[in-house]
C-alpha cells in the first residue's frame, strides 16, 4: 500500500489520447491520460464510465447535446450511451473503468489503445 502521486504520474505521459492504469479498485481500473482536441463518437454497451477532471476542462459531446466538466468536477458516463469527449487546451484526467474496457469502446481505430501500461 503506497500512496500515488498523480502529478508524478503525468509526468510520465507523453502522448494525448493514451491512457496508462495507475491501480485498480475491485474489478475496476483506476487510468490517467492527458486529452486535446477531438476524440471518436464511441459506446461502451456493457459499461458506465466516469471522467473525473484533474486539471483543465473536459467536453464531454452526445450526439444531441454536451456537457462541459471543469477541474474538480466528473461525470459518469452511463453504459449505452455514445459520447465524444473533447478538450480544447490540454487537460488531464482520470478514468474509472471496469477493468478490460477499450477505450474506443465498440469501434476500433489509430485512437484504439489495447494492453495498456501500467505506470
């Protein structure tokens, strides 16, 4: 058991879009990743996922309406429902998802990330 430092943990992120475990919880992983600009309409039909913003702001875009998430604040993302997020400037989170969770859900794309790094 030893704490994490998440700001260590960015450092270690090059690349937006690319998003490294950082723990797992039960049968959930605990990720991190650095976004900018647009992202792929996707659904995950079998799992929510939640988008907690760590620094900078997150749009997160349904296809008729988004909602935007500022530092501090997150959003859970119901099973089902396809989303699109999106940052202007750069902005790092942290995702809560059941473990095995593809992060371009249902399509499969150059933004696909599979076996992901544990850091």
């Amino acid at each position: 058991m030893n704490k994490i430092s998440l700001q260590e943990k960015y450092e270690l992120i090059d690349e937006h879009w690319d998003p490294k475990i950082i723990g797992s919880v039960n049968d959930m992983d605990v990720k991190l990743a650095k976004i900018k600009g647009n992202f792929e309409y996707h659904t995950h039909q079998d799992n929510d996922e939640l988008f907690y913003v760590v620094e900078g702001e997150l749009i997160m875009k349904y296809r008729n309406s988004q909602e935007t998430v500022q530092k501090g604040e997150m959003i859970i993302v119901p099973k089902g429902v396809e989303h699109k997020p999106y940052a202007e400037e750069e902005t790092q989170i942290m995702l809560f998802e059941a473990k095995g969770t593809l992060n371009t859900g249902d399509k499969r794309s150059e933004l696909t990330k599979e076996n992901l790094e544990k850091i």
